[in-house]
C-alpha cells in the first residue's frame, strides 16, 4: 500500500450563501481547512471575494498534470 498523498485546493467566490455551501461541501466530502479565511474588494465588481485554503488526504491518489482535485 502507497502512502496517501495530501491534495491541496483552494476554494474562491462572491462572499454569499454560494461559497459557504462550496466550502461546506467540500469539508462533507474529506477536505479540511487549512489556514484562515482569506477575503479582498473587487472593485470591477463592487463586491467581496473570499478564499479558503483546504487539504485532503487520499489514500493510494497520486498527483498528475490533468487531475481534477476538486473531484478527490
């Protein structure tokens, strides 16, 4: 048996209801928080984006150019 690898992910969007169910998605299906929060003014658009680091573990996954993470 390999040993896990850890995936790293970067979940963004508009500060609403949108990205906190992304990010809790994400954390229901094996990912963890990694650091805080991260959150920046986008004046083109007139609003919030905000950013969450994540970290997954995935037994016998290794990583390769073309690998949709978001998918783990």
């Amino acid at each position: 048996m390999s040993q896990p690898s850890l995936f790293y992910r970067c979940v963004t969007g508009p500060d609403d209801g949108t990205f906190d169910q992304r990010v809790s998605e994400a954390i229901s299906n094996g990912w963890q928080l990694y650091g805080n929060a991260t959150m920046a003014f986008d004046s083109t658009t007139q609003r919030m984006i905000c950013g969450q680091s994540m970290v997954k573990n995935v037994p016998d996954k290794t990583y390769a150019p073309g690998l949709d993470i978001s998918k783990l």
